[in-house]
C-alpha cells in the first residue's frame, strides 16, 4: 500500500506539471470546475482551467490523507507542498481566486500539524492568510451601497484568527534579557536609513508632518551612537510606493563606497524610545554578534513586519535584497515580499522529497525572528487588532504600523512620542 501511494503521488506531480485534467477526466474534475467557479464567479477560463486542475489535484491529496496507509499523511503532505508550490508560481491565477488560495493554504497547513510540524504549519497559515486578506478587501471594495449586514466568511475568518494567534503563543520568539556588545570586540559599521517621501493626500490637506517628527528623531539616535544616518527622499522607484524602494536603498547602499556591515532600516512612522540600546546589542541577543544570520526581522503573528530590519553585508543578502524587489507577491506590499523570499523555496520547494517532510519546518539559518519588544513594538488599534505586542516603556522602537497619519488620534500619539523620545535623547 505504501508504495502504491507513493506511486499515486508521482502520478499527480507529473499530471500537475502536465497540465492533465483540464478535460475534467477522474473522479474530482467536475466537481473542481463547480466549486471554482462558485468561490470566484466570473472567473477568467485560464484561471478557472488552473485552478480546477489544482483543486482536483488537492482532492486527490485528501483522498491519500484519509487511507489506511500508516505513511498517508506524509504522502498528502508532499502532494499539498507540490500544489502550493505550484500556486506560488502563478500568482496570477492565484490572485484570481485568493479565498481558494486561502483555503487550500490552511488545509496544508492542518496536515503539518497533524504530523506534528507546527512551525511548517504557523508559516503555511501565515501564507494563507495573506491570500485571506486580499479576498476580504476584493469581497469589501465591492460592497453593494445598503444597509443590509454584510459578512465574508465568517467561519474561515475565526479558524485562521484561532490557528494563526494559538500558533503564535506557542512558537514565538521568547522576551530575552538584552545582551550588551562584548566589551574590547571591534564594533561593525552601522548605518541607519530611512524613507520618507509622501504624496500629497486629498483626504488631508497640507504637507504630511512625519519627515518633521521622525527625522530629528533618528538622527539624533544614531549620532549618539555614532551610526551614519541616511535619510531618503527620492525613490529608487518613483512611480510606486515608498516602500517598494526599501530593499533597493539597503542594497545600494551595501554597494557604494563606504559600503557599512550593517544597515538598520527604520520607517519614518516609527521612533527610538530607548536611546540607551545600541544596535550592537540587538545583534548579540540574537546571535549576530560574529559569524551568525545576516537578516534580523520582527515576528508578528501574521508573519513578519519589515517597519524595521537589521541586514549584514553578505553574498546572501546582495542575492535576498534582489530576490525580494524582483518578487510578485506584494498583496500586503514589501512585507509579504520579504516574507516569502524567507520561506522560498525552503518551505515549499518545487519537487519535493520524502526528507522534506521527514522533519518539521525551519527557517533558513541566515534569518532570525527577533521579538517585538526589542525592535518594532505596535500601537493600539494594530496591537490588538493583530494579536501583537503593544509598545511598552523601555521597548525599542515604536512602530505606528496601522495607524495612519491622517487619523487625528495617530497623529497626536506620534507627536508626543517624538517629543518624549527626544527629551530622552538629549538627556
């Protein structure tokens, strides 16, 4: 039976690169063609051939799930890899359909943790849940103008919301004490950089104050430091958004001539408040200090949030910081891009092996999830609207991710923010 199955799982790799089933021929083609067409109406018919090839092939997989192999769960497992992968790699069609997507995200993602791999699972849920919140801003741009309640998935909604938060809980980076710098170690060349460049805002009339308020607010923090404090206000990429430009300014700047070892990247809605931390500290807290990973990023239930990030000159960087700016999944902008240039294509490789689920999931040794606490702690409402840490006296950085600017409340919080940081800069 073992090897039957293993045979039927290479069946569906080949039919999958194939291109089979879109005769709807086997058991699942019709009823894939239906359930396609009912998740996303109006579908394009390239789209809609794609995806009731790989849903049949999903089916398939749920059939080996549930035999009466003692290896039937690993076999589902290699044949849902090999779909998502698949996926992945045509994000066109995937964007067609993303509630499909997201769905089929987590229902991998259940296997892993049914054959006991919950990090392989956090990180598929977290995938999915991306696909999950683009389908919910399609679902809600297209609102009809009454006034009759209005739901999207309900159901999909809270199991992502209970997996995704109890995951979290269980395998996030532990609050450590901070490590200081060794003393008598040559301390690496750090630089600082940010971005911040605003177009004008209908919604809010005049010039946007941030530049105002962060900018005296990093410099003042490297200077006393001793860091080279860059402030961007031109975009490598000028006809997109500003943080699309983020991987190239790091990248850049790893390339000139007075290339640093380090580069901390800051968004301009976030503030130093702990001028006492140094950058050196959080790199030998989390094992940076010599020879160790060259991208230290905060970890937030939904996956990672690039408002701030550590990057080391290295061959790898120079490969990941073109990998990112050149990836096509940007539905929660660079943040997903950065995320899934992490994951690839360690976590779902393109002909996956039996030794690729033999063991459970981890990242690849160049990255280290760094906590909340001691690089980009939230704000209310992001906070606890995403499950997230919630800025303390004492934590790093204040990060206003979801909370805008324009918003009289985020303002006023950003203004006080800036000017007790300073207090505390100059003391």
């Amino acid at each position: 039976m073992v090897r039957s199955l293993w045979s039927l799982w290479s069946l569906w790799i080949l039919r999958l690169a194939a291109g089979a089933g879109q005769d709807e021929s086997g058991p699942f083609g019709v009823v894939s063609k239906q359930i396609v067409q009912e998740e996303c109406p109006g579908i394009a018919v390239p789209a809609l051939n794609f995806w009731k090839q790989l849903q049949a092939h999903f089916f398939e997989a749920q059939s080996a799930y549930y035999s009466s192999s003692a290896d039937s769960k690993f076999i589902a497992l290699l044949a849902g890899v090999e779909g998502l992968n698949m996926l992945m790699r045509n994000l066109e069609s995937a964007y067609a359909c993303p509630i499909l997507a997201a769905r089929n995200f987590k229902l991998v993602g259940d296997w892993s943790t049914a054959v006991g791999h919950p990090y392989r699972a956090r990180c598929l849920l977290q995938l999915g849940n991306i696909f999950k919140i683009q389908a919910m801003a399609r679902w809600y741009n297209q609102l009809p103008s009454s006034s009759a309640p209005q739901r999207f998935e309900s159901r999909l909604q809270v199991e992502f919301t209970i997996a995704i938060t109890q995951l979290h809980a269980a395998l996030q980076v532990p609050l450590r004490p901070l490590v200081r710098w060794p003393g008598g170690t040559a301390q690496p060349r750090i630089q600082v950089h940010s971005i911040c460049h605003y177009r004008p805002d209908p919604s809010a009339p005049g010039e946007c104050p941030l530049p105002q308020l962060s900018e005296p607010n990093h410099r003042a923090y490297a200077e006393r430091h001793g860091y080279k404090y860059v402030l961007h206000t031109e975009l490598p990429l000028p006809d997109r958004e500003a943080h699309y430009s983020k991987m190239l300014v790091i990248h850049q700047a790893f390339l000139s001539a007075e290339s640093p070892d380090w580069v901390f990247f800051i968004d301009c809605d976030a503030f130093f408040t702990d001028p006492h931390t140094r950058l050196e500290d959080i790199l030998a807290t989390y094992g940076a200090a010599g020879a160790g990973p060259d991208f230290l990023v905060a970890e937030d239930p939904g996956g990672i949030n690039t408002g701030t990030m550590l990057v080391r000159r290295s061959e790898w960087s120079l490969v990941f910081l073109e990998r990112v700016a050149n990836s096509g999944f940007a539905v929660a902008w660079d943040q997903s891009m950065f995320f899934w240039e992490i994951l690839n294509p360690s976590l779902l490789p393109k002909v996956p092996e039996r030794s690729t689920v033999a063991t459970d999931y981890s990242l690849p040794k160049e990255v280290a999830l760094v906590h909340q606490a001691h690089l980009n702690a939230f704000v209310p409402p992001a906070s606890g609207d995403w499950s997230a840490h919630e800025w303390r006296p004492g934590d790093f950085v204040r990060h206003f991710a979801g909370c805008p600017w324009q918003e009289s409340h985020c303002l006023s919080l950003m203004r006080e923010t800036a000017f007790a940081a300073q207090q505390q800069l100059k003391a």
